[in-house]
C-alpha cells in the first residue's frame, strides 16, 4: 500500500506564491509519474503539473511559467511551487501519482488565495 501525503497549502494573499510538498509512505521504488491536479469549486479536477521520472514536466498552456514542478526521486517527493497566485487559483490541490499503470492519490490540502 502506498500513501501520499501532501503539505504546504493554506490561506494567501493574491500576488503571493506557495510551495507544496507531497511525500510517498514507501520510497523503495520510484513512481512513472508524480504531478499536481486540482479542484476548485463547482468544477472539475483538473491537470496542475506531473513530471515523469525521466524528468518531463507536463504543465497546461494557461499554467506554464507561472507553476514550478519539481521531483526528489530519491525520497519519492514531488513539490509545487506557485507563484503569483490569484484568487482563481484557489481549490483543493491532490498530489497523485502512477506506478506500473496504478494510480495513487493524496487527501488533497486546500489552497485559498485572497484578493
């Protein structure tokens, strides 16, 4: 069993920027993918970032340049900074991750940027 865990999120002010964190239970193996998705209220989760462990990012074209993706394929973490974040922004961010076309996912931790 592999849990996700994820950290970092809270209440910010717009302009201002968070990092997340997302940590595996077990890190004996290293994940195809890890990346970022959200969910903002009354709409659908959506892509944030991923990064495949050759080390592709993947962001949306409405995203890219202002969201950051990194991995620590050591220690199975994935990271998120955000910057110049707008109230838009704001919803529930899930870490996720897949392994051997099994897909895991975190509990989410809440983001809320105040304009």
């Amino acid at each position: 069993q592999v849990q996700l865990m994820e950290s970092g999120g809270g209440l910010v002010q717009a302009g201002g920027s968070l990092r997340l964190s997302c940590v595996a239970s077990r890190n004996v193996f290293v994940f195809d993918i890890m990346g970022w998705y959200r969910q903002a209220p009354g709409k659908q989760r959506e892509l944030v970032a991923r990064m495949t462990k050759e080390g592709s990012a993947n962001y949306p074209d409405s995203l890219k340049g202002r969201f950051i993706i990194s991995r620590d394929y050591e220690n199975n973490t994935v990271y998120l900074q955000m910057n110049g974040l707008t109230p838009e922004d704001t919803g529930v961010y899930y870490c996720g991750a897949s392994l051997d076309f099994r897909d895991y996912w975190g509990q989410g931790t809440q983001v809320i940027v105040s304009s």
